[in-house]
C-alpha cells in the first residue's frame, strides 16, 4: 500500500446503509423498501457485494439508450479522473463511454435519487451517470474504482477528491453468459468457490464499495469486465464520491 491517508466520510454521506467501516450493511428488505423500494441479494461477505435484479425499470433503460447522448455520443475509454491520469488512452480498457449530465432529465434525476437513497447520502455525492459501451472482445482489465491498482495488487489511494466510495454498476442489455462479459472479482471467491462472477441482465445491478474502515482502498474489490466474444454489453457506472 502506497498511500495510508485516511478518508473520514463527511457527515451526511456516513449513510444509514453505508457501516462506519464503509461497508454496505445488509438491510432487511421491508426496511430497505421505504427507501428505495429494492432489495439486495448479497452475493458475497467482507466484503458485501450485493445484486439488485431490477436496480432500473424497463422504461428508464428505455430512456437512457433512446437518448441523444447513447446514440450519438460515446468516446474511447481512457483512464479518468479517479486516478488522475485524465485524457490518457487506457491499453486495459477498450471499451467506449458517454456521460449523462446531472439530473438532465427527470428519469436521471430519479435514477440519481435512488443511488443516493440506497447509500442514505445526498444526491449531490453521485457523480454523473457513465453508460460504457462493449463490442465484441472489448474489455475493461483489471481495476479498483477508486485509484490505481498496481502489480503487488496495492491500490494507491488519490491525494484528493473525488474518491470514488461506492459503486453501482447496472447491466442496460443482457448478454447470453456463454458469450461471456461478465463482471469478475479474481480476488473473490463465491460459495462453490469458484471466482465469483456476475452476469449482465437488462436492469440489473451489482454494489460494492471501494473503501475500507481504516479510509483505504479496500483492495478486495478489484474487478474487471471480461470480454464480450459476440454482440454488445452496455453498462452503466453510478458512483458516490466524497467531493464537497
Ligand atoms: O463492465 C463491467 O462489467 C465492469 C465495468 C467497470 O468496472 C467500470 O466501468 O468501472
């Protein structure tokens, strides 16, 4: 670990869900319910990874890949910002992406809404939307949202925010599991023991956060978007930073 700087979460953004030792606390569903109305399947413990099967509705998939945004705006994937490495083409990412803009529709006012309720931060600590976009053997390789991961597997914590806290990452399309584009934690292992894996499905999310207690990286949560061998995968990142 090359950085040991510790990130104190900022008051409102402790969160009713998020544990003092950032981790997303099981919630019972009935009390999850009057938040946001979804429920967490937990996939895997310490560190929690958890599935919501239908983070978005039908229409707000609908919305998101009939805007202009989707149909004529996505880039080549470089390193973003989270690692200060801005505007460099990435060789472990060959996947395109498009950002949304805050709360530019109701739609993606609510989706905002609902990645903040189900954190219990304000809507202020998620970053814009970032749908990302995967053609036949593209991939993201191995990463941690929240800095640069190195050979040794340390992550290197960023001096300053926006430090990426927690992530949700919505599938917008299914993708047949034999055509691969899974996302995969090697650093995990699920009940059969085998890495676990979760696989695309129109809506449906995975949720982990990036930080550990001691306000360090929480290196367990390395992922990577394995390849898609035929068709497209289309993703979406929702992020809550710790950015005033
Ligand atoms: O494509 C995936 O399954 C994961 C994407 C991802 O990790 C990212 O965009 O940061």
């Amino acid at each position: 670990m090359r950085q040991i700087a510790k990130i104190f979460f900022p008051k409102d953004s402790v969160g009713k869900y998020l544990s003092r030792n950032g981790h997303l606390n099981p919630v019972p569903a009935r009390e999850l319910a009057n938040a946001t109305g979804l429920f967490l399947q937990q996939v895997h413990a310490s560190p929690n990874i958890y599935v919501i099967e239908d983070f978005l509705s039908g229409q707000e998939v609908d919305h998101i890949m009939q805007s202009k945004e989707f149909r004529k705006g996505f880039k080549k994937s470089f390193t973003d910002a989270a690692t200060h490495l801005q505007n460099k083409v990435d060789s472990n990412r060959d996947s395109s992406f498009v950002w949304f803009g805050k709360m530019q529709t109701s739609v993606i006012a609510r989706i905002e809404r609902r990645a903040s309720q189900l954190f219990g931060v304000t809507a202020d600590r998620v970053e814009p939307l970032q749908v990302v976009k995967y053609r036949p053997g593209q991939f993201f390789g191995r990463h941690h949202d929240m800095g640069v991961l190195f050979d040794d597997g340390s992550v290197e914590l960023p001096e300053r925010p926006p430090r990426r806290l927690t992530t949700i990452f919505v599938y917008l399309n299914d993708v047949d599991p034999s055509n691969g584009g899974s996302t995969r934690f090697p650093g995990l292992v699920n009940e059969d023991g085998i890495p676990l894996e979760v696989f695309p499905k129109r809506g449906k999310a995975v949720v982990f956060c990036n930080i550990t207690g001691e306000g360090t990286p929480d290196e367990r949560t390395v992922h990577e978007g394995c390849p898609i061998l035929q068709g497209v995968k289309y993703g979406m990142n929702i992020w809550t930073n710790d950015k005033r």
